[in-house]
C-alpha cells in the first residue's frame, strides 16, 4: 500500500510508518500534518491515479521534529578577474512519520473490538425476571376497563 503526494514543489512515495525529510511546514513536533494533495494511491493491486489529484483522499502523518539540512557550498567565480564569492545555504527542513491514509482506494479501520458487556448482579437478574412475569397489558384490555367505568 502506497501513495504519491505533492508537498514542497516535490514528489514523495510514502507508505504508512515511512519517515520523510520535507520542505518545512508550520507547526511543532507532535503536531499532526494532513497531506491533500494526493496523486496517487494503491492498496493490494487497485491503483487509483488522479486526474490531476485522487479526489477525496488525504494521507495523514505526525511531525516528528523541525530541523535544519546539511549546508550546501554555493561558489561563484570569473576567472582572471580576482572575483571569488563563497556563500553557505542550510535548508529548513520538517520530518514527517506516515501514520494513515484516508479517502477512496484506503483500507478502512479496523472497528475496535467491543468489551464484553458487565455481568449483571443478582438483584437486577431478580428485578428482570419480576418484569418478565408480570403479563403485559393490551390496548384492548385498557379499552374494556374504560368502557366499564
């Protein structure tokens, strides 16, 4: 199962729990992150391609920290001239760990098992039964004693 999203100017092919270095978006570490922009997604075999987006789909993941790229050497110069220029670059960078995809074509979640109901105790089990034995009353037995008054 994997799906293409569009962040940053970019392309990422992610899977769920895959971890990914992007351009930085706002937001703190722990922070969950909605990716909209989905262009494609595949599970077990049915791939579904956007024309230009997946309509509906979203792929969801949690900002695991901000950090700051290795430093980039940008070096300028005219031969003969005596023009030399050096110039460092550090991108802004947030990385992202996958949690869910949502949408058409995603697997649905697991419904959480539900508890097994409380045991009753003895005295409702004593009031039920009461209840049970008592017969019920019928709209025509409210109708004869009506009629009889």
């Amino acid at each position: 199962m994997f799906a293409v999203i569009k962040t940053g100017g970019k392309q990422y092919r992610v899977e769920p729990d895959d971890v990914i270095r992007i351009e930085r978006i706002a937001g703190e570490a722990g922070d969950e992150v909605a990716f909209d922009n989905v262009l494609m997604m595949s599970t077990d075999g049915d791939t579904t391609v956007g024309a230009p987006l997946v309509d509906g789909a979203k792929v969801v993941g949690t900002l695991v920290e901000q950090a700051r790229d290795k430093k980039i050497i940008v070096f300028k110069k005219k031969r003969r001239k005596n023009y030399r220029r050096r110039n460092g670059h550090r991108q802004d960078l947030s990385i992202v760990r996958i949690t869910e995809f949502s949408g058409p074509g995603a697997p649905k979640k697991a419904a959480a098992k539900k508890k097994a109901a409380p045991k009753k105790t003895a005295a409702k089990a004593k009031a039920e039964d009461k209840v049970a034995e008592k017969p019920a009353e019928t709209v025509a037995d409210t109708a004869v004693e009506s009629s009889e008054s």
